[in-house]
C-alpha cells in the first residue's frame, strides 16, 4: 500500500518543458510534486502525474527503470496515482 509521504516539493512545472519563445509569456502548468512510498516494497511514485503525452510528448530523453517498479506497475501491486489537472 503506497501511503507514505516522502517529501512534498509543492506544485513545479513539467521537468525539461521547452517552452518556444513566442510561449514565454503564457503561463506554465503546474502539478503537485509529492512522492509517495510503499510500504510494503519501498517503490517510490508520485501521487498525482500528468499525461505521458505530456510529459514525454517534447521530450530531450528517455530513461529506463528498474525491472522490479515496471513490473509492480504493470501488475497494479502498487498503483496510487491519478492523473493530474494543470493548475
């Protein structure tokens, strides 16, 4: 069950969101950065997340992940997060 808080860093803007120069004067989207913990197997993830498309849709990179989190993902062993709304 994933229902510890680890740190709460408030709302940030999307990570690596290359905002176009003619876009510099509209505001960002915002979303809660708030890991949660297992406590049974210690997985880590956030409470709330945005969109793939979101996230990865202007994406510089991709990093993998451990094995072990893809699979407890996959299956739904340790599923807290909801889609988030922009704030």
């Amino acid at each position: 069950m994933v229902s510890e808080s680890l740190v709460d860093l408030g709302v940030q803007p999307l990570s690596n969101a290359y905002v176009p120069r003619e876009m510099s004067d509209v505001a960002e989207a915002f979303y809660p950065l708030h890991p949660m913990v297992c406590e049974r197997c210690f997985f880590v993830q956030l409470g709330v997340f945005a969109s793939p498309e979101k996230i990865f849709g202007d994406y510089a990179y991709f990093s993998s992940t451990r094995r072990r989190g893809s699979e407890a993902l996959r299956r739904g062993t340790c599923a807290v997060g909801r889609p988030a709304r922009a704030r």
